[in-house]
C-alpha cells in the first residue's frame, strides 16, 4: 500500500472518529439539557433560547477558520458535561486588594460576603425583578449571541444561575470589583456553565477584577456581557495565572456606548485547554477601547485568544498589544480582526502583537486581521515573532547568572510592558512573582 493511500485512510480515519465525539457529546448535551431543573422567568427563557440554539447548531470542526489551531476533542471527553456537585473551595485573596468580592463556584453564584458601595447592585438571575429585571431582560442573550457559537448555546441552555452586576448612573465605584470564577479542587472530570451580565449605565464608572481560579479537570464554559451606556468607564482585568488540566472556554461580549471608555488587560497561563473568545462592539461615537494582554504557556499548555473589534460608528479609536510566550510543546494562537463598518469615518484603530518562541517544539500562531468599509480611517497591524536575544543571554551569563534564571529574566522582561500598565498596584505585585515562578520552574526542567 502506497504511503499517500495510508495517509489518506489515516486522514478518514480520524474525520470519523471526530464526528463520532462530536454526536455523542451533543447526545450528552441533550440528555443534560432534558434533566435541568425547571426554572421561573427570565433565567428559563436563557435556557429555552440556548437549548434551540444548540440543536439547530453544528460544533466547530477542523474546517471552521475560528478553530482552525484550537481542536475540540479536550472538551469531548466522557463527564465533561455531567453536573458538578455542590462543593467548597478556599480561594486566595490578592494581597493588599481591597475589594468587593463576587464568587461563582463550578457555576453556582455564593452568596455575597459583604455589603455593597453605594450605587453598585448584584442580583441573581433567578431573583431578578422591577428595574433589574427590566435592564437584564434588554441585554442579556444580546451581546454574546449564539450564532454560530454552539458553546455560548450550550453556556445558555446549561446556566444554573447567573448574576447581574449593575453600576447607577452617574456612580463612582472606587472598590474594585472582584469577580472569582472558581473550580471546586477534586479530580472529578464535569461541566459548569458561569454567566454574567455587567451593566454600567450612563456616566458610570468601575474596576472589574475577573479571575479564573482551579485546575481541575473540568470544562468551564463561561459566559460575560458587558453592556457600557453613553459615558461609562470600565477597567477590567481579567486574570487566570494557574496552570493545570482544567478545560476553559470563555466568551466575552462588550458593547461600548457613546464616548464610553472600556479597559481590558489579560493576564494568562496555557492550560489543558484554554480558549477566549473575546468580541467588542464600538456602537457609540467617541468610543475608546484598548486591550493589552500577556500570555505564557509551558508544557503541553494551549492558549487561544480569538479577539474581534467591530467598529460599528464614527470617530471611535481601540489599541490593542499583546505579547505571547510558548515553550517546550506548547502552543499559543491569537486572531485579531479588527473590522470598521461602513460610515464609521475617523476611526483609529491598531493592533500590534509580539510572540516569544522558547524551544523548538513550540508554537505560536498570530493572525492579524483588518477589514476597511469606510473612508478617512487610520488603521495599522502588525506581527512579529522571534525567540531569546543570543547576545543578551550571554551577557547575563557572563555577570555571574545561571541559565535558568537569565532565561526567566529575559522571558519576564518581554511581557515587562504589558505587566506594569496594569492599573491595580495589588494585582502587578501579585502577577510578577507568580508568572517568574513558572518561568524559573520550566526553565529549570529543560536542564
């Protein structure tokens, strides 16, 4: 038998083999979907839109563009989708971070551990009434929608609760808000399904700290809408620095309104499987957004970022920066596209993205992407991607440093600027000795 014949009995193979994982996962779906509990109101309606959603749906398969360097099978595996018990878990604070802490535990909103500042609101979908009940009913399911996207379906149909965040017009909240999105610590493969709906109405402004906390081996499907009217401003950190075998796929759906300002920074590590799906609206003139973000992943670790900007009115400027670390056999993607509407003229926009190559069996894929309907727009992207400076390294070398720790302070530096603008002192003093920590630890087990 000729080698192209056995590679393409190979290739068939394995085509089948997917589609029989992805028919017995939405079997499951289904079965799960069937054995939820009933529920009342708004929260019911979530779950009726997204269980059609996801049987009218197809799961993404090698072909789809979106997924083309992130494979669904880790996220196929058998108990994925069963239930997570009720549990506890001891989750850290962020030292020296005074903050108004909200937990969501494998899914599961916890009640509130303290009193609220003035002006700042958190209901659970199941107890949403009068004027909550009405801003909720107007955004959620709007922002992060379901075409096309089978597991923000899936996150709709399986929610068991979710909660509104929302700020009054014209409140300064100067707490921060923290926001945990928590594992239980076990070893029992399941499924959660967080949901959030932030809303700052007009002139509000916050800071929003979003952790990612636990590396079980469980998928957390994660779903947050934000929804900034005419003047608002949102700082919003979003931090997952443990590795492990968790599987997280979270989507992130903004909508930024009229001279609205809207700040996110990223901070993550590679896991078993970790994937965002990041898509921010620019609905109103004179929106700002910049985006930064810094990515490690060792091991067998997998990041994707799947970052999309739709300029969608007039004068609205985005900055976006990244920086991307992989070694050993790890592999990091980010696909940027930054798309400007037709009339939305006197846009500002710019996408610039650095990757960091420390072995030879990583990988890192960038993407950039611009699509142009308007005229008089400024728009510029870039890419570039290298490995470890030789002659820096051997400078350090030379002053006395062993290899390990002149490779962790070179790697370190390389995401230096995307650490220091983070806008919380609390959070870059607790970043920096937990990301040296994984690099001094990887780099200690390549010798």
């Amino acid at each position: 038998m000729s080698s192209s014949v056995q590679s393409n009995e190979l290739t068939g193979t394995r085509a089948r083999l997917r589609a029989q994982g992805s028919e017995i996962f939405r079997e499951q779906a289904r079965r799960r979907i069937a054995a939820q509990t009933p529920a009342a109101g708004l929260l019911q309606e979530l779950r009726a839109a997204g269980a059609a959603a996801f049987a009218a749906g197809e799961l993404p398969t090698p072909k789809t563009e979106s997924w083309k360097y992130s494979r669904i099978g880790p996220l196929l595996e058998a108990g994925l989708l069963d239930r997570a018990a009720p549990s506890t878990a001891h989750i850290e604070s962020i030292p020296g971070l005074d903050a108004q802490r909200l937990v969501i535990l494998d899914g599961v909103p916890q009640p509130l551990s303290g009193p609220l500042a003035a002006g700042l609101s958190v209901t659970p979908f199941s107890l949403l009434s009068g004027s909550r009940l009405v801003a909720a009913q107007a955004h959620l399911g709007r922002i992060a929608t379901t075409s096309g996207r089978p597991f923000v379906a899936l996150n709709g149909a399986l929610v068991e609760d979710g909660l509104l965040i929302q700020v009054a017009a014209g409140a300064r909240i100067d707490r921060p808000i923290e926001l945990v999105i928590a594992q239980s610590v076990d070893a029992t493969a399941r499924g959660a399904h967080p949901r959030v709906l932030v809303v700052l109405e007009e002139g509000a402004r916050a800071t929003l700290v979003e952790r990612q906390v636990g590396g079980a081996p469980m998928f957390t499907n994660a779903v947050v809408e934000i929804v900034l009217a005419a003047g608002a401003r949102l700082d919003h950190l979003h931090l997952a620095t443990a590795a492990g075998a968790g599987r997280w796929l979270g989507a992130l759906a903004v909508a930024v309104g009229r001279d609205a300002g809207y700040d996110l920074s990223l901070v993550e590590r590679g896991a078993a499987f970790r994937r965002n799906e990041i898509d921010i609206r620019l609905t109103g003139p004179g929106a700002e957004v910049a985006v930064r973000g810094a990515g490690l992943t060792r091991g067998a670790g997998h990041l994707d970022h799947q970052m999309n900007l739709e300029h969608a009115a007039p004068r609205c400027s985005s900055r976006q920066q990244f920086r991307l670390i992989a070694g050993e056999t790890s592999r990091a993607i980010l696909n940027g596209r930054i798309h400007i509407h037709p009339g939305a003229c006197k846009t500002d926009a710019e996408l610039q993205a650095r990757g960091l190559l420390l072995t030879r069996g990583a990988e890192i894929d960038l993407k950039p992407e611009l699509e142009i309907y308007a005229d008089d727009v400024k728009c510029a992207h870039g890419a570039t991607l290298g490995q470890l400076d030789a002659g820096a390294l051997f400078y350090l070398r030379s002053r006395g440093i062993d290899e390990a720790s002149a490779r962790a302070l070179l790697s370190f530096a390389f995401l230096g600027e995307i650490i220091e603008a983070l806008p919380l002192a609390a959070v870059r003093e607790s970043i920096r000795p937990a990301l040296h920590a994984a690099f001094v630890a990887s780099a200690e087990e390549e010798q």
